[in-house]
C-alpha cells in the first residue's frame, strides 16, 4: 500500500501501520477533527494486505459508530 506521510498525521500513520503481530486490538481515541475517520480505512487496507501476505482468505473486521447516520454520513463516503 502506498501511503504519503505528509497526507497522515503522525498519530494517523502510528495507528494504521502498527505491527498485526505486535499490536493485536489497537484503538485510536480522540475529539472532533483529531483524524480518526481518515485513520480507520488506513488501517484497514493495512490488515487485509497483511493477512494477503499471510495467504489467508479471510480477515474479521469490524469499524463501529454511535449510530447509523454516521455510519452512512461520514464513514462510507470516507471508505
């Protein structure tokens, strides 16, 4: 995956390449406009490209949100 650093906060960066082996539930927490939206495809994209490596089919994956409407409103048109 091609990522540009300067596109990525620091924090964004940490949470979305840190080691699947190393780091097995990481969590990013923050307020309005700290970038957690724009981390969590990131990280995404990161952890179905790692268990590729692996040769393993299936990845469980699971992105949650306080309600439906920010689901539809702010997570998919991210993703």
């Amino acid at each position: 995956m091609n990522v540009n650093p300067a596109n990525t906060l620091p924090h964004q960066y940490a949470f979305a390449f840190a080691d699947p082996d190393k780091v097995k539930h990481p969590a990013i927490v923050g307020g309005f406009g700290c970038g957690k939206t724009r981390s969590i495809p990131l990280r995404w994209v990161r952890l179905i490209d790692w268990r590729a490596r692996q040769q393993k089919r299936k990845a469980r994956l699971m992105i949650v949100e306080p309600t439906y409407q920010m689901v539809r409103d702010v997570l998919v048109p991210e993703m």
